[in-house]
C-alpha cells in the first residue's frame, strides 16, 4: 500500500511545484518607456504577490507533506479529497494575480474578497481531506501527531471566515491576518511543543 500513498504524494508534489512555478509568469519586464531600476521598483505589487503565494503555496506543501506522513493507506474518496484540495492550490496564481493587479488598478475590494475567499476555500477543503483520513481510518496510530494537524486545521475555516468578513471593513487587515495565518501553520508544530500523550 506504500506504493498507493507515494504515488499520490508524487503527484501532489508535482501540482505544488506547477503552481509555485506559474507565479513567477505574472512577473513582467519594465516598461520600455521607464528607466530599468525604475520600471521594476513600479511594480512591486506583483513581486509582493509573488513573493507571499510562493511562501503560502510553500506552507501548503509543507502541511500536505505533514499530514502524507500519516497516511497508510487509500482509497477513492482520499484520491479525490486530495484532488479537490490540489484544485484550490492550483486556483492562488490566478487569485494572486488579480490582487497584483488590484494594488495599481483601484479595485482592491472585489479583489481581496475573491483571494480571502479562496484562502477560505482552501482551508474547508484541506479539512475535508483530514476528514476522509480519519473517517475512512487511512491513518496510523499516531494518535499524539495525529491530534496535532487536526487542532491546527480544526481553527483555520473559521479565522479564515473572519478574515473574509473584516474585507468588507478593513482590506489591509484582512490581508494581514491571512499572512498571520499562513506563518501559524508554517510554526504550529513547534509552538505546540511537547506532544500530548496518545
């Protein structure tokens, strides 16, 4: 059966690095009518997005990766949990590039709903794929680590939800705890500390 989980986490990583990857097609040259060091000061707002999708889409491999370790077994319903979930990373370039877009445009609103929405999104489904783990007993018996991933993914659809609420009240802030969230997820494991006994 490890040869089923390998595959699918092969898989997986191959969509992970395809969308990290895409980011950087959003990146454009300077503008020929602007002096070099110019043009590319002018548009920071597509490296700033570039540079925190790549480290979102990085956190997201690196929890996928975390919860793989657990992973024994699958089945159907895990393949297309997991499916699911690949199609919500493969959606950030594209949700990216529009809050890129957004920062020189004036339309910031509509577009840090459709991104917060998405990070939302994001969040139900890495829960549906714990979910199917667990349901479908798919994991080991580590039940210590185990209750770890599922403390840290348990919070995430409803900070999310806030987060996509404050958007209508305050954009910046949203997007500031939507980066909050991603450095969680990238320390929880250690900020929990000690494992609590199975």
């Amino acid at each position: 059966m490890a040869s089923e989980t390998s595959r699918i986490e092969a898989f997986s990583d191959g969509i992970f690095s395809i969308a990290a990857t895409l980011l950087v097609l959003e990146l454009k040259p300077p503008a020929p009518n602007l002096p070099f060091w110019h043009g590319l000061v002018a548009q920071w707002p597509g490296f700033a997005a570039f540079l925190l999708s790549f480290l979102f889409i990085g956190i997201m491999w690196i929890n996928h990766h975390r919860l793989f370790t657990h992973v024994r077994r699958s089945d159907d319903m895990l393949l297309l949990s997991n499916l699911l979930l690949l199609l919500g990373v493969v959606w950030v370039p594209y949700a990216t590039s529009l809050m890129a877009q957004a920062v020189t445009r004036g339309n910031l609103l509509d577009a840090a709903i459709l991104y917060n929405g998405s990070y939302l999104a994001i969040a139900l489904l890495y829960n549906l794929l714990f979910y199917t783990c667990i349901r479908r007993k798919l994991v080991d018996c580590d039940f210590s680590a185990v209750r770890n991933i599922a403390r840290s993914y348990i919070i995430g659809p409803s900070i999310y939800a806030l987060c996509l609420a404050i958007t209508w009240w305050n954009v910046p802030l949203s997007l500031s705890i939507n980066a909050g969230m991603a450095l969680y997820f990238l320390l929880s494991p250690s900020l929990r500390g000690k494992r609590p006994r199975a």
